[in-house]
C-alpha cells in the first residue's frame, strides 16, 4: 500500500490525505528537493476544500515545488521527468 502511494506520489509530483487525518480535512503535499536531489521540505495544502479540486490544486503545488527545488539547485528534469 505504502509504495503504491509513492510510485503513485511520483508520477503525479504530489501526494494526497483525503480525510484520513480528521474529517471533512483534505490534505495535498509536495516534496522541495535540494542538491543531489534530497528532500529538504515540503508544501503542504491542508484544508477544508472538496475532493474534487484535487486535480486543480494537486498539479499547482507540484509546480510551486519544482521551482522552488530548481532555485535550491536541484536537478528537476531528473527527478520530475
């Protein structure tokens, strides 16, 4: 289960929490990569928002992460690509 949500979290450049952590709590995160591509933080969404703005708000955090990990001089292509 765990890796099916990584590979998953990879492919799309963002994981979700769809009111597991409290009720009507919807949460979407990314990772901020640093040099050599390590985690270095993250950008967290956590909000009462539906279920179906997912597919809006999921690709922008992806977004704002990569520039922000492009800025910390981490490889994206390699990573994202």
């Amino acid at each position: 289960m765990l890796r099916e949500e990584l590979t998953r979290c990879r492919h799309l450049g963002f994981g979700q929490d769809m009111r597991e952590i409290m009720l009507r709590v919807n949460v979407i995160r990314a990772p901020i990569l640093g040099i050599r591509e390590r985690m270095v933080g993250c950008i967290i969404l956590l909000g009462t928002f539906a279920e179906s703005m997912v597919g809006k708000y999921g690709p922008q955090i992806a977004d704002m992460t990569k520039q922000v990990s492009y800025k910390l001089r981490a490889d994206i292509k390699k990573k994202f690509m």
